[in-house]
C-alpha cells in the first residue's frame, strides 16, 4: 500500500509545501523509522523531535533547513464524512410527501 506523505520544509522565513511517498504492508500506518528512511532517500538527514507533531530536526549543522513537519498522511483509503450543508439544501428542495398531481 502506497502511503503520501505532505510535508513542509522550513528554509528561514520560508516554508515549502513537499510530498514523500512510503510503501507500507495494508492496514499499517508509518513508523518513526519509515519517515527517516523516506526523509534520507530525498536527502534529508533528520531527527525526531517532536513524535505528537511529527516535527524532524536536521542532525547535521549548517543545514539550509530549520525544519520538516508532516502534515498529512494520504493511504487511500476513503473516508466518510457527512455534508451538512449539502444534505439541508436537498432537504429543503426535495418534497416532503408525495402528493398527486
């Protein structure tokens, strides 16, 4: 299974927005070991730092970057979630019970 990973590169006052890509076995999320892997193989050699944050430091000093955050992990699998709006608007356009013409 193909896991994307969105991630942000902070250079200074700027912030660019990347995309890794981690193979993972169905029903598995990415483990810390996973990130660094695909992190190293794009030339990134990093650290954890903060684990709830997903925020990776460089290990190497003088690195043109401060930070990486992830921030969004896309597996494919489809997620459900209920339009409100949407379902008011045919609510209120679809007849309540129907009558004979």
């Amino acid at each position: 299974m193909e896991c994307i990973v969105y991630f942000d590169v902070t250079h200074g006052s700027t912030v660019k927005e990347l995309r890794g890509l981690i193979f993972l076995d169905e029903g598995q999320i990415p483990t810390e070991s996973d990130f660094l892997k695909m992190f190293e193989e794009m030339g990134y050699k990093l650290r954890l730092e903060d684990r709830d944050n997903l925020v990776f430091k460089p290990i190497e000093s003088g690195a043109s970057y401060s930070q990486i955050r992830v921030r969004r992990l896309d597996t494919g699998e489809k997620s459900y979630k209920e339009d409100t709006e949407l379902k008011s608007v045919l609510t209120n356009l679809l007849p309540r019970e129907s009558r004979p013409i």
